[in-house]
C-alpha cells in the first residue's frame, strides 16, 4: 500500500469518525426534543421521527468503525520476522 493511499485512508477513517461524534450529538439533541415533547403532551409524528435519520447514520458509521480493526490488513513492525519464516 502505498504513502498517499494510506494517507487518504486514515483521512476517511478520522473524518468518519468525526461525523459519527457530531451525529451521536445530533441524535441526543432529538432524543431530548422528543421527551421534552412527550412531557408537554404535544406529540406529534415528525418530533418522535426526528431521532431516526440521525439513529441510521449512527448504525451505519457505527458498523463501519467496528468492522475496521477486522478488515485492515495486519501490519508487521519492521525489524520482526514472521512466523511464518522462522
């Protein structure tokens, strides 16, 4: 893999984790409109949908994150020698 490719990778991951920290804010924000709107008995269908599209990004960045340590490709330090040629 190469410096630049690398590069552009880590940026993606870090930027994407960045979004999943904003978007969990976004999603406690509408989380705390809906029981603030549940408690004043005005509920209405889009208040109680205002947390779903924000709970959808979360999941799917969520799975993303999590799935990172398994799909990267394992990194040997320089100067060990693989099991493999020992």
């Amino acid at each position: 893999m190469s410096l630049p490719t690398l590069q552009q990778e880590v940026s993606l991951n870090s930027w994407i984790r960045q979004f999943h920290r904003w978007v969990s804010i976004a999603f406690t924000v509408a989380v705390i409109i809906n029981l603030v709107a549940m408690f004043a008995q005005q509920q209405a269908l889009w208040i109680g949908l205002l947390a779903l599209f924000p709970l959808i990004l979360l999941l799917l960045t969520g799975l993303y994150l999590f799935a990172l340590p398994y799909l990267a490709p394992r990194r040997i330090p320089q100067g060990s020698t693989p099991a493999s040629q020992m």
